[in-house]
C-alpha cells in the first residue's frame, strides 16, 4: 500500500511516500522568506505552503514515477501547528482524496514524529523510550505499542529546540540558530563555561531557567568588549549545546532506570544534532543501549513521517472522516 | 503605576492574585521585558489563579497556545519574539485573538504590536531583571502612563 503524507503544521511544506513503511522519497519546500523575519509568520507561512504544495508534490511524483492512481491512501496533519498552515494543507490533502476517491486520515503531529523512527536503520523492540525534542516540543515517551505512546514528561516552559535558537540569538546567529551552534560548538571547549544545570524533579524539563544563565554569562563577556565576546563564542555554543543535550540524557538515563529499558530513540529536529547523535552513539558503545535515531533529513518537521503514521493506521482500518478540521491545539493522547 | 521588587519566584505567585484582584477591567496583559526576564514564568502564576488546567509553555515556535480553565474559559498565549515590526501584523490574524471578548490573552514581546492593544482594556507589565542581583523590578503601568513612562 502506497500512502502520500502532507505536513503543514508550521513553516515546512512537507509531502512523502511510504509503500508497506518504507520510505520512498520525501520533498521538504523549505520556506527560506522567514529567515528574512527572523522567524516563522503564520499568515506568510499559510502563503507559501499554497504556493509550494502543489510543485512539492509535483516534485516528488516526477521523481518517484509513481502516479497519483497509484496512492491508496492520504494522511494529513491535523495539529498540533498554527492554524492558518493546518488549513492549507489539510485542504489540499482532502480534495485530493475526493478527487481520487481514496481515504483520508488524520494524523497528530507528534505522532507523527515518533513513528519516523521507524525509518532509523535499527529497529527496537517494543517497549522502548523515545525522546521527542524539536523547536515546538520536547518530550520523553515510554512507547509501548504503536499506538500506545505514554508521555512520562514534557518541558514545563520553553522546548530543547527553542533553547538552541534563543541561545543563538544571544549570540548574534543567524535563524533557525540550532544547526550554527552545532557547527561552532565544534571549535569550542564545552567546560570552560560551566551552565546550571535546570533541577526539575521526574520526568519533565525546564530550559528557561538555563536560557536566562546563559544570558548573563553572553552579557557579562560582552562588557569585555566585543572582541573578547566573538573570541569566545565557539566555547559559549560549546557550553550551552552541552547543558541542552545533558538535560535531554538526565531524563533519558533516568528512565532506563526506572523501566530497566536499554532501548532509547530519538526523534525531531533536535535529534539531527550532532553532539547528540555521538552522545547517544557512545552509550550504545559504553553501556550496550541499543538506540536508533531517523535519518538526518527525517528529523525536522516532514511529510514522510505523517505518510508512515497514516500507513500504520490505514494498515488497522482506522479513517477520518471527510469533515474533520485541524486543531492548532491537539495534544498527544487526546487524539493519535 | 505600581513598582514591585520580586527576590524570589514564589513570590510571584502573590503578585499575580495581587494584579488579577486589582485590575479586573484588564483583559489583555502585555509583558514587556528581555529574552529570559521571565515573562513566560510569570504567565504561568497569572494562568494558575486563573485556574488554567493545560501546561502553560513558551509559545515562540508555535507562536499562539490555547489554553482552558477549569470552567472552560478560553486563555490565548501569544509571542511575537519571531515577527518583526515591518511586518505588517495585521495580516497575521493576531488582532483576531486581541478581540476577543471572551478570552484572556498574554503576549510576550506586544512592542510589537503596539497599536493593537486596546487601551481600555490592557495592562501593562514589565519585567526589568538587575543584572548583579538577578532580582526582578516589575512595573505595572495602564496604557495611558504607558505614554508618560516611555
């Protein structure tokens, strides 16, 4: 079975192809206006993804040969996301289906992101701990089943990925910061700057506490001069990419604790951090985890990974009916 | 005007039902202070005594969180830390939310949307972290001293 998955939820036009879950080519229409912002503009972002959707799935069907009376299913994000985006997409997805006269499921977009660790080139078994941490997200799952994700912890302010692009705005770097702080942590010493390290009991994160630190360290170099600050930045990125991963491993060691499980995933764009995948790397080395992470390009928000949460539904006859809408506000186990 | 000094975060949390009392014409809470001042944080003590039962979260990738109160009451969290002021905001859709009658709303970073905020019905509140004691000085101001402050 060939299912089409449509991702719209924030600044991403993403559209991909799964046959029987397997991946067999995505197209992401990044929507570079918004570097120009600063950031992601709903109402701008709701244009783009009407101008880039069509050629995106053009693309993708040009590349692939397949044709659209080859598609047996569509899957739509219904949210979580800004509700403008949500709109566009989900439209498409269902005239699309009306046009075909194929069906249309829904799919939560943090859903989403866990199954795409079914594209990782390991497989675990169930039950296994995923971490999801994007720019919107940052969650620790006890994943028990398909479709029995139980969420242990979730951050309580701001999300992993946030903290990565605050962190780079402190710093000066260009938007989305996450992978400029990746790439100059690299020439840094991540302990010449010692960051607290956020106390929150259980399963939950908090980074806002780490992000206001990590501003008065950033201005307190910068009254040394500007100099100084641009000598030190490669140890600053070093430094706080550091704190944000270390966060991320204290509630993913503490449930393999607790649930005596060595199976660890991680998905969403904090997942293509490189740091992050080496740290994980040398845990399944040193203490024999066995961990899997999607492919680079599947980590950020796509339309493969909505594609391959839909196949898993079709594949147990689950539908949506034609007239449900998207909810910007959509959490995880109100609604798979 | 009102000027308070916050020494720890607790203490928030009777600053909130201080405001919440005391202005109860205000809808429409702006909070005004630099990235990590704790804007976020305090939305969080003013959502508790409204008695919001979702998790309060910074809303600057998904830039709106809707949140409900246990009496089902609607709560709109904005951000506008990713749109910048040449934007023309009225496209955004985030007068759509300011307008509501029935709902409460926060937004962090409303310098930049300083037209849109509804004189008769929003408070001001800003956050002015000391940078050598990391004590917080919050200024409550109404749109009209607003005028006079800056």
């Amino acid at each position: 079975m060939i299912v089409l998955g449509i991702e719209t939820s924030c600044d991403e036009t993403g559209v991909g192809l799964v046959q029987d879950g397997r991946l067999i080519d995505h197209v992401v229409a990044k929507q570079d206006i918004h570097s120009q912002y600063g950031g992601v503009v709903p109402e701008l972002a709701s244009r783009q993804h009407i101008k880039k959707i069509y050629p995106a799935l053009d693309t993708l069907l040009n590349r692939t040969g397949i044709t659209l009376e080859e598609i047996e299913g569509i899957a739509i994000t219904r949210g979580p996301g800004l509700i403008g985006p949500l709109m566009v997409g989900s439209l498409f997805g269902r005239g699309l289906a009306v046009a075909l006269q194929k069906p249309i499921v829904n799919v939560n977009h943090l859903f989403g992101h866990i199954v795409s660790v079914f594209f990782a080139d390991k497989r675990l078994d169930f039950p296994f701990i995923v971490l999801l941490a994007s720019g919107g997200h940052t969650m620790l799952i006890l994943y028990w089943d398909t479709f029995k994700p139980e969420v242990l912890g979730e951050t309580l302010d701001d999300a992993a990925g946030e903290a990565f692009d605050k962190a780079a705005v402190l710093l000066g770097l260009p938007y989305p910061g996450g992978p400029h702080i990746d790439r100059l942590a690299k020439q840094g010493n991540p302990e010449k700057y010692p960051l607290p390290k956020p106390q929150i009991p259980g399963f939950n994160f908090s980074y806002s506490g780490l992000k206001t630190a990590f501003r008065y360290l950033v201005e307190d170099i910068t009254r040394q001069g500007l100099d100084k600050l641009e000598a030190e930045k490669p140890h600053l990125a070093a430094a706080i990419q550091k704190a944000i991963i270390d966060h991320l491993f204290d509630k993913i060691e503490a449930a393999v604790e607790k649930y005596g499980l060595k199976r660890v995933a991680i998905v969403g764009g904090v997942a293509a951090n490189s740091y992050f995948r080496q740290r994980l790397m040398e845990k399944e080395l040193q203490e024999g985890w066995e961990t899997a992470a999607p492919p680079l390009p599947l980590c950020v928000d796509n339309g493969a990974m909505i594609a391959m949460a839909g196949w898993l539904k079709l594949k147990n006859g689950i539908t949506s009916p034609l007239d449900e809408s998207p909810t910007p506000r959509l959490p995880l186990n109100e609604f798979l | 005007m009102e000027v308070f000094e916050i020494n720890r975060e607790e203490e928030l949390d009777q600053l909130a039902k201080y405001i919440l009392l005391n202005y109860p014409d205000r809808q429409v809470f702006a909070l005004y202070g630099p990235l990590g001042a704790g804007k976020t944080t305090f939305i969080k003590y003013l959502s508790k005594q409204l008695g919001v039962v979702d998790s309060v979260k910074s809303p600057t990738y998904t830039l709106a969180n809707v949140y409900k109160t246990y009496q089902n009451e609607k709560i709109y969290h904005l951000d506008l830390f990713r749109i910048k002021e040449s934007v023309e905001w009225l496209d955004i859709g985030v007068d759509d939310y300011i307008e509501d009658p029935n709902a409460v709303i926060f937004v962090e970073w409303p310098e930049k949307i300083r037209d849109l905020l509804p004189p008769d019905r929003t408070l001001m509140i800003h956050i002015n972290p000391d940078p050598d004691t990391q004590k917080r000085k919050i200024v409550i101001l109404l749109p009209d001293e607003q005028e006079n402050h800056t």
